[in-house]
C-alpha cells in the first residue's frame, strides 16, 4: 500500500481524539483520526446495555457543539456513541476506520511512522495518541484458582444477564461505578449476586447540584502539578451514591468487601465473606497500560506514558484521554476539551 502522507495523525476517534480535531481544524492542520471499531463511538455502542455516563449533557460536551435534547438528560451508551458520531460528521474529519495502529515508530527521514494491522501506513510528523483511559484489562492472579466450571468475564465483556450460562450465584468484583451498575444489572435478573465492594471506597450525591458546585470551585480542573491534585491523585476514586445505595436495595445482592482470593472449589473470598461456588464472576477490575505497540522512549518502567500536561519527551508526541493527564477530568468526556486545547497548542508550538 502506498504510505499516507500527513502533518498530523490522532489515533483513537473517542471523546479526546475528537477534541484534539476540532482544535487541530480551527488550525488548518492536515490532519486524519485512525479508529480501529467500524464506526466512530463504536466503543460506547458495545459497552454493558445498562450504562449511563454519570455526568449530565451540560457537563459533558466537546468543544463546538454541545448535546441535543435536555441539559439536565444523564445520557445512556447508545446516546453516547450516537453524539460522537454526529460530531465527527458535524465538522467532517476524515476518520480512517477500521485500521488498528500495531506500531509507531520514529521515521529515520525525520517524524514518525504508524503502521495499521492492515499493513497500511501513515508518514507523519505529529501523532496524537488518544486510543482510551487503558486498554489492557486487568484481572488479578488469584482468577486462575478458580476452576473452568466458573464463567469468567471483563467488564469490558459484559453486555447484559444473559451472557451468563448458568443460574447460580454471580460476584462481580470492582470498587468503581461499572461495578455497581453491572452488579445491579444482574441483581435485577433475580439471580444471587456478591459484590466485592471496597467498603473504603469514597462516595458523592451524583445530582445536578453536585455537577455545578464542582464546575463552579473548579474541583475536576485541579492539576496534578500542584500539591492539590497530587493529593487527589492518590485518593480512591469516588463512585456514585445513588448507584451504591440502589445495590444496597435489592434483597439478593451481598456486600463480601474486598476481595482477596478464589478457591479451587469456585468461591470467592472478600474481605467480609466467602461466597458459595459461584456460576460466573464479572471482573471490573480495570485497565492497564497496552502501549506495547509503541517503540518510542516514553514509558516509565510500569508501562505508562511519561508526559508533562500530554506532551512527551518524543517531539511531536502527546498523549490525551489518561486518567489524570493533568486533572481529575481528563478521562471524562467532559474534561476532553480543555485537555485536547492545551495540547494542541502546546504540540503546534514546539514541533
């Protein structure tokens, strides 16, 4: 295939990757996303059917174009996916989909070249690298003590009940809302569920109050550059209340805290209780870093970037959309924005 020449490439046409565009097109930058889903907001379409985003539409837009329909709405998956996809249409990016990026690499001539699972490949001088939060999920050892005759699942896997075979007792295993809704989802079947819920895990009233007394002290733009935000960064993530206490409701759902370990029997252990042996476990345990296909001087020695507000050591490189990119926004949907602004700017300045 005959390589695609560009200034600038944006790998990932998710919330940050679409923020970066519309910056990079106010600039008149050459510029084109890479997607590997078949369809921009591909990756919300397919997530659980139950998810919402936890911020309202006004909390919640790109720059540009805000949300259809009501501000107050806490917009559902398929709501997602369908606004970003209208936005990328909207403004007309030329998105490159289907095409997976399997390495980056400096270009010996001067840039860097992306290559596609597709063999096709992009000589560039810039590349954005905006492909998620983590991508690797993360499952924690003691899961192989568990014997085959327990489902197993992701929650990047989980869509719905059904997905599980048999009738017995589920666990799903997380201290994050993915974990609370999925939790309720299955409760909602009837079925025994157990969920390994951090007790320690910090909770706020999820209401348009909330959203606009943090908005207004500026609490989501506290940078991790200050002494604020690095002690931000080194507390448990909060989780919605309302999701906590609506768990708490169902007659059949069980709090076992924290797990700690499987047995070859099929039970769980947690902090609080052990279950009985169990026909399935959602693990909502989260992602790590899965840049293995970057052979670039970027990463500390855990995986993930190394970067400053984005910007890496490579001239020409950035990262957006990673937890804590500079505040506790930037891997929201809402945060994307200001982000993709800095970084841009910044990125055009210097290289």
């Amino acid at each position: 295939m005959t390589p695609v020449s560009l200034d600038t490439l944006i790998i990932g046409a998710g919330q940050a990757g679409l923020a970066a565009a519309y910056y990079l097109q106010q600039h008149g930058v050459d510029f084109a996303l890479l997607e590997e889903r078949p369809a921009v907001g591909d990756i919300w379409a397919t997530r659980f059917d139950a998810l919402r985003l936890f911020s309202p539409q006004w909390a919640s837009g790109l720059p540009g174009r805000p949300w259809p329909g009501h501000a107050l709405h806490y917009p559902s998956k398929d709501e997602a996916a369908a606004y970003l996809r209208d936005y990328a249409a909207h403004f007309g990016f030329r998105v490159h989909t289907g095409q997976k990026a399997v390495l980056l690499t400096a270009d010996p001539a001067g840039g860097y070249v992306v290559r596609t699972h597709t063999g096709q490949a992009y000589q560039v001088r810039r590349v954005i690298v905006s492909t998620g939060a983590y991508s690797a999920p993360r499952i924690p050892a003691f899961a192989a003590q568990l014997p085959a005759s327990v489902q197993q699942l992701h929650s990047s896997q989980y869509r719905n009940p059904a997905q599980i075979a048999a009738t017995g007792p589920v666990a799903v295993v997380g201290s994050g809302n993915s974990a609370l809704q999925i939790a309720a989802d299955l409760a909602g079947s009837g079925r025994p569920v157990f969920a390994a819920f951090d007790d320690q895990t910090p909770a706020f009233p999820n209401n348009q109050a909330t959203w606009v007394l943090l908005k207004a002290t500026g609490m989501l733009r506290v940078s991790r550059y200050n002494a604020a935000g690095r002690a931000m960064m080194h507390r448990p993530e909060p989780i919605v209340l309302g999701d906590l206490q609506r768990l708490r409701l169902f007659p059949n759902a069980q709090f076992m805290g924290r797990a700690t370990g499987a047995t070859p029997e099929g039970a769980l252990q947690g902090r609080r209780a052990t279950t009985p042996p169990l026909a399935a476990v959602v693990w909502a345990t989260g992602f790590g870093p899965g840049f293995d296909w970057i052979r670039l001087p970027v990463f500390e020695a855990d995986g993930t970037p190394r970067h400053r507000y984005g910007l890496t050591e490579a001239p020409g490189v950035a990262f957006l959309g990673l937890p804590w990119l500079n505040s506790r926004s930037s891997a929201l949907m809402g945060g994307a924005g200001p982000d993709a602004h800095h970084v841009v700017e910044r990125l055009l300045a210097v290289s």
